[in-house]
C-alpha cells in the first residue's frame, strides 16, 4: 500500500486533483469529509464542540451551524486551537480505520486540507501538494465561490504559505493554468504512484 497526502491551499483545486486519482482508481481518504462525519448530530464529536462553544454554534435542526463556528474560530486563532484539538483526533482515528480497509497494493490518497499547518507530511510515504498562485486561489474563491474577498484573505492567511506547502512537497502539481491542463498533469503523477505501490 503506498500511502499519499494530497494537500493545497483554498482554491488551488486540490478537489479536482482528487477527483481524477479516483477515477484513475485510487482509495480516497477525504479528511474535510470526514470531519463532518465526526460531528454530525447525536457524536460524541458534537457534543464536545458544543461544549466547547455553546449552544451558539448548533443550527434549528440541532446540526452543527458551520457559518457560525468559521465565525468564531476563523478571527480567534486560539479558538480554531480549541476546535482542531476535538476533531483532529477523531478525524484520524477514522481515516485509520478507512485505510485498514484497503486492499494491499492500493494507492491511498489522504486528501487533508491542513496537511502542512499540523505537520503530517511523516505519516505518508509522499506528499503531493497542489499549488496555484495566492492571485489565483483568491480569483477561483470569489468567483467560483461567491465569497467576499475579505472572507477568501481570511481563510486564506489562516493557512500555511504557498512557500511552507512547497517545502514539504515530493511532488507538486501545477494548478495555475486551466482545468485542461490539470488532467495530463495528475495521470502523469498517478503513474508515478501506481509503479511506486506495485514496486
């Protein structure tokens, strides 16, 4: 099994990278996915958050109110602290799991937005890191998202630098240009992967 952490910055397309290794047949581990798993209502995962927040940061249905909590813990470094510290542990313990399921030559892709910010890159054996220009991310997040940019800067700063990202990176992938662009690109990569698992 060759296991891969897959990560980039907020609109740099690392979903669409992911995307593509499905389709080429890779296992994905998609960790944003599930740490909404781990607090959905009834989990002990919300019950925590809720703890830790208030009643403030559950919706009518008695979800978590996402908006609310980005709110919060997106202005408070401290606060995203405090948060990451009751979802992280959960969010791994079931990626754990997940690949535990995988067959042995299986090419895992851990998709992980906060790859480089926890320091994760030594629990695969390469990172893959989508890159595109901090120009670039803010476009596709305006544009593409509807955020206001002042939201898309401020999600943007609370990430690693397009620099700390590159530094931990064994192979990058391009994402500047076009969507055409990308797919020759990531076969290209997924090529590397397979040879590598079956080697």
């Amino acid at each position: 099994m060759l296991k891969v952490g897959l990560t980039g910055g907020i609109g740099a397309g690392k979903s669409e990278v992911s995307r593509l290794f499905v389709s080429y047949g890779a296992v994905l581990i998609d960790a944003d996915r599930i740490a909404r798993e781990v607090v959905e209502p009834g989990t002990p995962g919300l019950a925590a958050v809720v703890e830790a927040f208030g009643e403030s940061v559950l919706a009518g249905d008695g979800s978590l109110d996402r908006p609310a909590l980005g709110a919060i813990v997106f202005a408070e470094p401290d606060r995203l602290a405090t948060l990451n510290s009751i979802v992280h542990p959960l969010v791994g313990a079931r990626s754990a799991e997940l690949e535990g399921l995988a067959q042995a030559d299986s090419v895992v892709i851990h998709d992980v937005p906060l790859l480089t910010e926890n320091g994760l890159a030594p629990l695969y054996d390469l990172v893959v890191v989508v890159d595109a220009a901090p120009e670039t991310q803010l476009d596709r997040l305006v544009q593409l998202r509807g955020m206001q940019e002042s939201e898309a800067r401020a999600r943007m700063a609370a990430q690693a630098t397009r620099e700390q990202r590159r530094e931990i990176a064994d192979i990058l992938i391009d994402n500047d240009g076009p969507l055409d662009a990308l797919e020759p690109q990531v076969r290209s990569v997924w090529e590397r992967l397979t040879e590598r698992a079956g080697g």
